[in-house]
C-alpha cells in the first residue's frame, strides 16, 4: 500500500511579497537524465492509482491554479502522458457563455465533477472567480466577496460525499513569470499561449498577489488545504507534485495477471491485394 501523506501539517509557503522567495534557492539544476528516470518512476506510479481508481470507483479531484506561465500546462501534461483520458480527464473550461453567466457560479463546475472511478484535473476551476474575474472586473465585489465565504462550504460538501479533493497553488516569481512570457513571443511555436488577458495578467501583477493573498486565506481550510508549488524551477516542481498527488491517496497497487496473447488465426486462402489507396509520402 501507498504510504499516506504524513501532511498533518500544512508545507510552509515559500512565497515572498513580490514572489521572488519561490523560485530555485540556489538549488542545482536537475540533470534530464536523472529527471526523467523520476518521472517516469512517478507515471508507473500514476498508472497504479489509475487501476485502483477503476477497481475502487474512487473519484479525485485535483485543481491547479496559478498565474499565467506558471507552468500548469506542463504539470498536467506530464500526469497525463502515461494513464488513460478515459480514467484522467481534464477539464479547461472556456469563458462562460451569456446563458452560464446567469447559472450559480459553480454550476458549470459541477457538471465535470468525477463519477465512479474517475479523476478529473482542473486546468484552472471555480476559483477563476476569486482571481482573473475578480482582478478584471468580471465580477463585482459582492460576487467576490460571496465566493470566498461560500467555496469552504461547498468544498466540504464535495469531501463529505466522499470526493478526494485536492489543491495546487503554482507560484510563480515576477522575474521567471516575464521571461516566459518573453519566450512565447519569440517562440513560434508558443505563441498561442500569450493572450491579450496574459498580457494584462503581466501588468497588474500587484493586483492578482493582492487577489491570491485574499483566496488563500479565505479557502485554505482543514477540510480542503490549499499547497503551494513553488514552480520557477519546472522539473522539480512537476516531480514534487506528483509524488505528493500520490502521497495524499491511499490507493493500492492491484494485482497484474499478465494475459496469454491468443494465437493468429489461419490465413485460410486470404491473400494481401497490391496496394490502390494513397499513401502519406516519406519524407523522412
């Protein structure tokens, strides 16, 4: 059996007032060797969970958060490489449509909340309501205000109904946050990833640290705590959050019957035509 996280204690945040306390500490690089022999030590792992999930009809959430560039794409896509999409999903809703804004905030959350033998990752969840709409004014402050008084309640509901919920801050320093917003303008084949909201996520910076620091303190609940990723250094953030995802589950490692391949059937005069169909040239 997994060991259960001995995280009776909530990790300290490493965050300093402008951010810059989560980055690297001087720590040496990870070599990519040595990195992806963790990582993929930590995706058989994942594989594990999944089975148990699919035997035990677990349900798991997990929700990232973060600024822009703070690397929650590259944690998710590295949980994801090796399990499933039928046991992981992701769910990266869009901005709400007219009808949606008139729904209960949560309400479209709801509707991607796990079944039986699921795990859903949110890219990003209901807590756009305490950051990108608060900061930029697609909310008003007694939404605002709401949100942060109702969301312990009805995380606790969800842990009632016996859902695994669990939450990651990616903290991001101003410094690293611009030079990856700076690679994606020059990288061609990033350049999707910027959008005019990033940009202007660039220059309120004080505004969404203002914004977090209030989301943190109104939801970081024992019930439902928020951990903070310190993510500058993305491969030790990406291997320190898996292993911990993995630590605060109590699954077990089910037992693997390797199956017996059956044999090939008789050919039975079958006899292969030329081939008449168009072919993708090689390049290569």
């Amino acid at each position: 059996m997994k060991k259960k996280s001995n995280n009776g204690k909530k990790p300290k945040s490493t965050m300093g007032t402008d951010g810059y306390g989560a980055g690297v500490h001087g720590q040496p690089k990870i070599g990519k060797k040595d990195y992806e022999a963790e990582l993929f030590k930590l995706q058989v792992e994942l594989v594990k969970l999944q089975e148990w999930v699919k035997t035990t009809n677990a349900r798991i959430v997990i929700v990232f958060e973060g600024r822009d560039a703070a690397g929650k794409g590259g944690m998710i896509k590295r949980i994801m490489e090796r399990v499933s999409p039928r046991i992981f999903r992701v769910v990266a809703l869009p901005a709400p449509t007219e009808r949606q804004k008139t729904q209960l905030h949560a309400q479209r959350y709801i509707e991607q909340l796990p079944a039986g033998g699921e795990i859903v990752i949110f890219d990003r969840s209901w807590y756009n309501r305490a950051a990108v709409e608060y900061v930029m004014g697609f909310c008003t402050c007694e939404e605002h205000k709401q949100f942060l008084r109702d969301c312990p309640n009805f995380e606790a509901f969800l842990v009632s109904q016996g859902i695994i919920l669990l939450k990651y801050w990616l903290e991001v320093s101003k410094k690293e946050q611009h030079k990856r917003f700076l690679a994606r303008i020059k990288d061609p084949s990033k350049r999707w990833k910027l959008s005019p909201m990033d940009l202007e996520s660039h220059r309120r910076w004080y505004d969404y640290s203002r914004a977090r620091d209030v989301m943190l303190a109104a939801t970081d609940t024992a019930v439902s705590p928020w951990y903070i990723v310190p993510s500058d250094d993305k491969k030790r953030a990406r291997l320190n959050c898996i292993a911990h995802i993995l630590n605060c589950i109590p699954y077990e490692e089910t037992r693997y019957t390797p199956p017996k391949l059956p044999p090939r059937q008789k050919r039975k005069g079958y006899i292969e035509p030329k081939q008449t169909h168009r072919a993708v040239p090689p390049l290569w």
